[in-house]
C-alpha cells in the first residue's frame, strides 16, 4: 500500500502545509523545512538518507554561490540606503525632468532597480513630493507607488527571486533575463493606462530641465547599477570565448553577478566613504542572515524533491491520469505568491514542483515556460494583501485598501492575459519555425 496516496496529493498537502505554517506565524523558512523533512519520511526515505539528502544540498555549489549572491545584494541596498546614495540617486533625475507624473513614476523605478525590504516606503515621500501639484487621490499614488516599484523583478538579476529562479532553472542569467525582460514592457503599459493616463496631467515640474551637468550627475549616481549591467555582459561574454577556447573549464553561472555585484559595492564604499566598521556593520546585519536562513531551506526543499523520487513521480502521474501540466504551472505559482507575497517565497514554494512539468528538449519553450510560471507567481505577489510594500504604502498614503486595489487589480489582469497571449503567440511562432 506504499502508493496508495499519489505521489501528487502528497506534495500538494505538504506544499498546503508549508503555506499554512507561514500563515499562522512560522517563518518561511521554518516552514519549508519542516515540509522537506515530512515530505522526506512521507516518500520514504530513513533519516540517514533524509540526513544524507539534506547535507549534500547545503554544500552543493548552487546553494553556496546563490547565498553569497544574495548576501552580497542585501550588503549593497544597506549601505545604498544608510549612506544617502540611493536619496542622491532618485534626486539627480527630479532634476532633469518635467512631467510630475514621470517623475512620480521614475522615483519608484529607480528605488525599485535596488532591492530593500519594505523599499516602496523609501520611494513614498519622494512620490507624494512630486504629485504633489497633481489632482491625485492617496489610493491613486498608493497605486503608482507600488506598481512602479516591482516593474523590475520579473529579470533583474539583483532580485533574491529573480536569481533563486536561475539557480533552480539551472539556466544561464543573460538568457533568463532576454526572456523575461518583455514582461517589464507590460508592466509599464498596464501601469501607464490603468494608474498614469487617469491623473491629470496638466501639472507639471517647472523646475526640471534636461543640462549636460544634470545627466552627468544621474549618471555618476547611476554608477552602481551600471557597473553590475555592464559587468554581466563583458564578463558573459568572456565566459562563451573561454567555452569557446575549452569546454572542459567549469565557469558557474551566477559569476558575473557575483563579480557585478563586489565591483558595485567597492565604488559604493569608495564614493560616499564608507568606513570598514560601516561596511563590516551592513554585511553581519541580522536580516542577512534571516534572508541566507531562507534560501538554504528553499535549496534543502528542492533537494528532498528530487533525491526522494517525488519529481519523476509527479511526472509519471500526470501522464497517468491526464492532468495538464501546464494548468498546475500557472496555479501554484500564483496561490503562493498570493499567500505568501513576497517572490522568494513563491518561487522557492512552487519551483521546485514545477519545473519538472516544463517540456524538455527546447531551450525557447523551456524559457517559454519559465517567465509564464513566474508571471503568474508575481501577479499573485503583486495582489496579496500580507505584501510588505503595499503594507507601508498604503500605511504612508493613508489610503483606502479597496480603492487602491481597485488600480492594481486591472493592472495586474492585464499583465496576466498579455502574458498569455504573449507565451501562445511566441510558443505557436516558434513551432511553425522549428517544423
């Protein structure tokens, strides 16, 4: 009777489990392994192998390189913010611009290309600033504020989500981010008619004016980020002439962020003079290790999915009894990120279980799959009431939570059934190219 439970029911009970932990109180973390280690026993694997599963996946390069990455990125947005540069940053563009509804927008951009927990409410007194000569309601710049802000995480590699979903795709960064980056032009075009087009637009920023000294100085503030840009493609770009040269010398996926990402955090430290003990106080911060804590139970939780048979399994009962896999593609994803809103989470939650449904053999409807599955996770991120920036947006604005959501629902909707028509379009071109 050892397959009297499908394998299927049992991963979704204990994904159920994970989700319901972390709604009752339990850290993510906590939760996800207390799911790898039930799902373990429950496939039947004896503590020693669940033991066994459980260190190997701690030590294996995937999960030590995406800890650094991660680490690193916190390091940054820490000392970005404390040290004034990313106030700086969002400044130096009010400057060269005119229109108060661009500016509003940019503000939250620009705030959202750097990564920081709760980062909307950074962004939110520089919003409410420049609309402030806009005929706009609090929920209306709640809205603005917190759409504009998560434009870029469906690719941008500095994202804890955005590399976790690399590292479990096992897929290179510029290749993911080529895919995924179509889903950011959505966004600002359902972001731009449903939030910007209804404000008034007869207001402007007299003030800002485009100079030659005005863009320098964006630019030179910009300098981080362009530093990892710039570092992801040179760096790729050796990496193919050194496959080129020999296929044998193992170059990890993720080293051009890593490089990225320390080149960034010197000019940081350099530019605004950051002390060792400020540098040192930013990279032991106790989020930090709350945020590594998650990712190696994500990593734990994928290794018990496959060492205990439950990928293949799944895979095997889907042919069985005619289940489409791509309906469970877009489902999980989004129930998680609807739960748990926050896109780690999603993607370390459902991931792991998905990935296996996506079709094998081609590199384009792999990816196809891939960027669909996260669009999904994201939207249901993007709606969930337990979203921290949505939280502390709504929060500064004093805004009404239903008429705020009144902006980002058809928002989303629209980024949705675009994305949709946008995976079938691509999928049904590229099987008429390759037949």
């Amino acid at each position: 009777m050892e397959h009297a439970v499908p394998i299927l029911i049992k991963v979704i009970i204990i994904f159920a489990g994970i989700l319901l932990l972390n709604r009752f109180g339990a850290h993510l973390a906590v939760s996800l392994l207390a799911g790898s280690l039930s799902l373990g026993l429950w496939m039947g694997l004896t503590p020693i192998k669940l033991s066994t599963c459980l260190y190997k996946s701690v030590i294996d390069h995937q999960t030590i390189s995406l800890a650094v990455i991660v680490w690193l990125i916190m390091v940054m947005s820490d000392i970005m913010g404390k040290s004034g540069h990313m106030k700086r940053l969002v400044i130096s563009f009010t400057r060269i611009a005119k229109d108060a509804r661009i500016v509003g927008t940019v503000m939250s951009a620009l705030i959202g290309l750097l990564p920081m927990p709760g980062g909307a409410l950074f962004s939110a007194p520089m919003v409410d600033e420049s609309l402030s000569m806009v005929k706009a309601t609090p929920e209306h710049k709640t809205a603005l504020n917190y759409w504009f802000r998560h434009i870029w995480e469906y690719w941008w590699p500095l994202y804890p989500g955005v590399i976790l979903a690399i590292a479990l795709l096992d897929v290179e960064t510029w290749r993911y981010m080529l895919f995924a980056a179509p889903m950011t032009l959505l966004s600002i075009g359902a972001g731009y008619y449903f939030i910007i087009k209804p404000m008034d637009k007869s207001s402007s920023n007299m003030e800002g004016r485009i100079t030659m000294q005005g863009v320098k100085a964006f630019i030179y503030e910009m300098m981080p980020i362009i530093i990892i840009v710039l570092s992801i493609v040179v760096i790729t770009g050796l990496i193919s002439l050194i496959h080129m040269i020999s296929e044998n010398i193992p170059v990890p996926s993720l080293t051009p962020v890593v490089i990225g990402l320390v080149a960034a955090i010197i000019w940081v430290c350099r530019t605004n003079r950051i002390a060792p003990s400020g540098l040192l106080k930013s990279t032991l911060g106790r989020s930090n290790l709350t945020m590594l804590f998650l990712i190696v139970s994500i990593m734990l939780f994928k290794g018990v999915m496959t060492n205990s048979g439950a990928v293949t399994g799944i895979r095997d009962e889907l042919i069985t009894y005619g289940i489409p896999p791509l309906l469970l593609i877009i489902i999980m994803p989004f129930f998680s990120g609807l739960i748990l809103g926050i896109a780690v989470g999603f993607v370390g939650a459902s991931f792991p279980l998905v990935i296996p449904l996506f079709p094998a053999g081609d590199t384009y409807i792999f990816f196809s799959y891939a960027v669909l599955a996260y669009t999904f996770g994201y939207m249901g991120m993007m709606l969930s009431p337990v979203h921290l920036c949505f939280a502390v947006t709504r929060d500064y604005f004093k805004a009404n939570i239903g008429g705020s959501y009144s902006f980002i629902i058809k928002s989303s909707i629209a980024v949705l059934i675009l994305g949709c028509v946008l995976f079938m379009i691509s999928t049904f071109l590229h099987g008429l190219a390759a037949g």
